[in-house]
C-alpha cells in the first residue's frame, strides 16, 4: 500500500477535482429518442484520466459515456442500474465495474453511505492503439471491448470481486498519487502503469469467466491457437502438446475439418473484421496486431478470404 501522507493527499485533491470536470449529460439520438450522454471530461491533450468520486446519496440519470471506463470501489457499496438487465446491481468495496463505450448505466449509493470510487478513464483510440494488442488474445475479452463500436449501443459491463492480492489496489493507489500531482511526463508514466491495471483485470476476467477445460486435443489446440493467434506456429504446437507437427495437421483436418493454416486464417480474419469495424486503427496497425509482417500480406489473405479488399468489405457492410 502506498504511504498515507502521499495517497489521502491525492485522493483528497482528486474528490475536490471531480465537480469541475466537465460532466454535462449531453443530448445523443438513439433512434427516434435521446439519450443522456458523457462525452471526455478532461482536456483532449490527457489520454488517460484518474477521478475519485465520492457520493453520499446523489442518483444519477440513466447515461452513457463515449470512453472507456473502470470503476473501483475504494470504500463502500452502491447499486448500478443496467438498461440490458433492467434491474439493479450492487457493486461492493473492492469490486470492479467497467462498462464499454456507449454502455449505460446510472449509480445511485445506498441509504446516504460514504463511498469512494477510482476511475480509470481511457480515450476510445487511444485504448484500441496502445492497449488493446495485449488484451486481444482473450477472445471473450477481445469482443467485450470491441462489439459497442460494432453496434449502435452496447449494454454490456464487467463486474467481479478483486482479488485480496493487492497489486491491482496498489498499481491504482500509485496512479491517483501520479495523477493528482501531474508532471510533464505523468501521461508516460501512466500507460505502463494502466497496461498492468488492464492485464491484471484480463487475468481476473479469465479466472471469473474460466469455461470448463476442452477434452479433445484438437479442441485444447483450436483453443491456443485462438490466444495466440498473432505468433503461433505448427512447430510451436508440436512443442507445446509434444505431438509431430505432421500428426496435428492431419488431426485438425479428420476433426475439426479445417488445415491448421486454414484454422489460423479464419482466426484472424474474423479479428479483422472485428478491428476494422470497431476502431479507426490504420491497417498497417491492424496487420501488425494480426500477426503480419507487412500490410500487403494482409490485404492479400483479406481479399482471398472476403473475395475484396478491406475497404470494399467495410463499404459493403456500411451499405447494409
């Protein structure tokens, strides 16, 4: 834990901070209706924010936000109200909740109680450039954050007990000590610091959402090739499940249907999609990520895949 006499500190000025970000519930059309809306509430220039908000009673409207946001409990428990579940959640002392852009939510804290969130505040572009490659091999996690830029909204939301283990705690102590007393190079300080926080939380997700062990071996090497589908290889595979690659590859095919190469190709074109649907990323960025050396092996797996390049995909979709 962080010394007291640099984190009451910090807290103190982040809670004293909080009122004059900019949160203004703006007007956003959802159909033939609008709904309430957060947009960024610092300056364009900080890519990462820290707020501590501290609530004795206040309801929220029912809203939504154009970024990414993770929320901890520091003290205390409120309930949250989810438009997809149409009911009310209770979020506990030392649980997370993290909504996708665009998901709605309004918190409202229980009986006037004292309660302190953390909130780890994250521009849309900048997660899907510097954070989300390292995310991306859980799949679940993967689509978690990219389906709300896929659809018009999303309602999805991420909440689960942190473990008593402390680092997440202690890596968000150390952020709102950066934070509160920002210096030139305080936002490259933050994104190795943030890069831990999310890898932490992608450990826990797994853990809370762990899908009982496949028993076949072809289904135990669909599965890896499915979190490591940027660098796997066949001769990888042999080492990993101690079987001849010759063997795998006829294994795949007699089971699954599909070569491994085949395998691979769907894999990350299905991630492409993904990817070119729901970020602005550039394709070379998008190549990279899927495991191509260059953007012109890219576009020509893409275009035998799809039948068209990516543009032309991206235009027939948009069409639709």
């Amino acid at each position: 834990m962080m010394e007291k006499n640099l984190l009451e500190p910090a807290l103190k000025k982040l809670q004293d901070e909080f009122p004059i970000l900019n949160w203004i519930y703006y007007d956003f059309p959802a159909g033939n209706e609008n709904e309430k809306m957060y947009k960024w509430p610092g300056i364009p220039e900080e890519e990462i924010m820290l707020t501590v908000h501290k609530s004795s009673g206040k309801q929220e409207l029912f809203h939504r936000h154009d970024f990414f946001y993770f929320n901890y409990t520091y003290k205390g428990e409120y309930n949250c109200l989810s438009c997809k579940y149409n009911n009310k959640i209770i979020i506990r002392e030392k649980e997370l909740y993290a909504g996708q852009p665009f998901a709605g939510h309004a918190l409202c804290v229980l009986d006037n109680q004292e309660v302190i969130v953390i909130g780890v505040l994250i521009q849309k572009e900048v997660f899907f450039r510097s954070f989300l490659p390292m995310l991306s091999a859980n799949s679940k996690l993967f689509h978690f954050f990219l389906d709300p830029a896929t659809k018009e909204f999303s309602d999805e939301f991420i909440h689960f007990k942190i473990e008593d283990d402390g680092n997440i705690r202690a890596l968000l102590e150390m952020m709102v000590i950066e934070y509160a007393y920002k210096k030139e190079d305080t936002q490259n300080i933050l994104k190795p610091l943030v890069l831990s926080f999310l890898m932490l939380i992608a450990r826990q997700y797994s853990l809370v959402n762990q899908a009982p062990s496949p028993e076949k071996i072809s289904e135990k090497i669909l599965e890896y090739i499915g979190e490591h589908f940027d660098t796997v290889t066949l001769k990888e595979l042999s080492k990993r499940f101690y079987y001849h690659p010759n063997y795998i590859s006829s294994l795949l095919t007699r089971e699954l249907g599909k070569s491994f190469s085949e395998i691979l190709l769907e894999q990350r074109m299905k991630r492409a999609v993904v990817l070119l649907k729901g970020t602005t990323l550039p394709v070379e960025e998008i190549a990279f990520m899927l495991g191509y050396s260059n953007s012109s092996n890219f576009y020509k797996a893409f275009k035998e895949y799809y039948k068209m390049t990516p543009r032309k995909y991206m235009d027939s979709i948009s069409a639709v």
